[in-house]
C-alpha cells in the first residue's frame, strides 16, 4: 500500500498547483498543497493543517532572481545558513535561470518557499495560503517540510528537499511559462476541457527531467522511474487516454501519474526534430487559439509521423532511458 501513497503524493501535489490557474484570474490568488494516503480499505489518513504564521521564531531570507524578480523563504530554523539554506537558494536560483534558457521565456514572477522544520515531520498534511494578487505577484508559494537538525541541501538532504528542488520546482515553473502563451488554451475548472494537457504536462516534466539530469544524475533515473517510463506507453489505456487527457477525470492517482510520464515521453520525441524553446515560439506564431487536435498535427507535422507512430517512439525511447549506461542509446539519452 506503501508504493500507492507515494504516487497518490505526487500527483496530488501537481493537481494543486493546476487548480491555481482559474484563480489567477480573481483578485486573489489561492496556493495549495496536499499530501494524502490511504490504508487498505480505501480510509484517508487523518492530516495536519500546516499555517506557517502559527510557528515561532520565523525569519524571511530575500534572494535575487534576476531581472528585479526575487526569492524569499520564509522559515523556523535558527541555524538555516548553517544548514546549506544558501545553497538551496542557489539551486533554485539556477532552476529559474534553467527554464528560462530552455524556453526561451522571461519569468516575471517572484517565489515564495516555507521551509519549516519538525521534531516529527507530519507524513499526511495540507496546506493553503491565499494572496492580494495586485500585491503579491508571487509565481510560485511552495512548502516543504523537514527534519529537525537535517540538512537543507546536498545527497543528505530530505527527500523532501530534492524532490521540490530537482522535479516538483522546474515543473511549475514551466507551467508559469504556458500561462503566458496567449493563444495556448488550457484547461480551465468547471469548463469544457481542450485536450492540451499531454502537452502541458509533458513539457513540464521534460524540463523538470531535464534539469535534474544536470544537476543530479544520482536522483534522475528515480524520478524516471516512479512515472513509468520505461512500460507506460506500453499500456493500451494510456495510448487511448493521452490525447483525451483532460484537468477534471475519474483517474486513478496512479493512472495521472503515468499520464504525466507518458506525455514526457511524446514531448521528448517532438523535441528530438525541434527544441522546446522552437516549439513554444510556433504556437506563438499561429494567429488562432489551440487546443489539443492543432498541437498534435503540428508534431505530426514536424515529425513527419502519426500519432501513433509517436507513442510507438515514445515506447522505445522510455524503453532505452531506463537501460544501463553501457546499452542506453547515445542519441535517446542526448535528447534528455
């Protein structure tokens, strides 16, 4: 049950940052996180309702991020300099310079992370914090909980840690550059869905898979794995889903999951003809909205192959990722 909750984990956290996008357009913007899990009888844990403002002894930390934009942290930990918080900064430093090179798209937004430390970190837990949006302007609002006394960066860092700063950070930050696409339609709460989230999500995992590559190889084929890369395409369902794949669905977390891990792999193949940064400036230049069917004939377009022909692709490629160093195709592996 173990492995369920984890998946559950991940793709509850990613849904949270997706429900953001309609509140954007409110005078207030609402961040949200969740952890949830679930014993064998299908019983939700009981969670703990994390509110920042309630802890003692918090600090704010200001980071440049370039471009007037900065990062701030807020935190309970006396010692956090101590503890490699610079070093963490630094990272997510990199990490905005990174999806902004790959995408070849300005970030005009400002990050604000809760780093919040335990004698007994909550395993299930749910937070919220609401923002003026004329006064904030914050992109992201991001939580992670630690140890008491653990390090806040390197391998001995949580796994909390790594996971917000090598995947969870680079895809959201990669969804703030679609939401300034124009005439990319996404989907929208309590609205008709366009079909373009294979291509959304896709593009925010290639990126995050991209940048922990870089930046730690050790955690890179973990984060592979835990979306299945290597047999999701495989999966009749998933094929007949991907393109249908819409924000509001009866899926299974386990099922989103491998949705997103899927979609990566169409989106490492379209970015094997074209780059990202190429990609994203083509829809720019197209003079109507687009939805899902007008994205998947430009790949078709720019691939020369079907659809199909794509996932079949998409299969070897997440196929060979997996495989040893020493059998791993030099040309799939570049392309990631």
């Amino acid at each position: 049950m173990k492995n369920f909750v984890t998946f559950a984990c991940i793709v509850i956290l990613l849904i949270a940052s997706a429900l953001n996008v309609s509140a954007k357009v409110s005078p207030y913007v609402t961040f949200s996180q969740e952890i949830t899990g679930f014993d064998e009888s299908g019983t939700q844990y009981p969670t703990v309702e994390i509110n920042p403002a309630s802890f003692t002894g918090m600090k704010a930390l200001t980071f440049a991020l370039g471009n007037s934009h900065k990062l701030v942290i807020e935190t309970n930990i006396p010692d956090a300099e101590n503890r490699g918080l610079n070093e963490f900064a630094a990272t997510v430093q990199r990490c905005y310079q990174f999806v902004e090179e790959e995408s070849g798209s300005t970030l005009n937004e400002n990050i604000l992370l809760y780093i919040l430390e335990f004698v007994s970190v909550p395993e299930y837990y749910r937070f919220q914090m609401r923002f003026s949006a004329r006064e904030a302007h914050w992109g992201e609002v991001r939580l992670v909980l630690v140890r008491k006394n653990a390090p806040l960066h390197g391998p001995d860092a949580p796994e909390a840690i790594h996971e917000l700063l090598y995947d969870t950070l680079p895809h959201e930050l990669g969804h703030d550059v679609l939401r300034g696409i124009s005439n990319l339609q996404q989907d929208i709460d309590n609205r008709a869905s366009y079909h373009t989230r294979w291509f959304i999500e896709g593009f925010c995992e290639l990126l995050a898979k991209r940048f922990s590559k870089l930046e730690v190889p050790y955690l890179w084929e973990k984060f592979l794995a835990r979306r299945h890369v290597d047999t999701v395409l495989a999966n009749r369902m998933i094929r007949d889903k991907i393109f249908q794949w819409s924000q509001e669905n009866t899926n299974s977390p386990v099922l989103e999951s491998d949705l997103y891990g899927a979609s990566m792999l169409v989106l490492m193949r379209w970015s094997s003809v074209i780059s990202v940064n190429d990609i994203l400036t083509q829809i720019q230049e197209q003079e109507k909205p687009l939805a899902g069917g007008e994205l998947v004939t430009m790949m078709e377009s720019a691939t020369g192959l079907s659809r199909e022909k794509i996932l079949d692709q998409g299969q070897l490629l997440g196929e060979d990722l997996l495989r040893p160093d020493d059998k791993r195709s030099p040309f799939i592996y570049s392309k990631i």
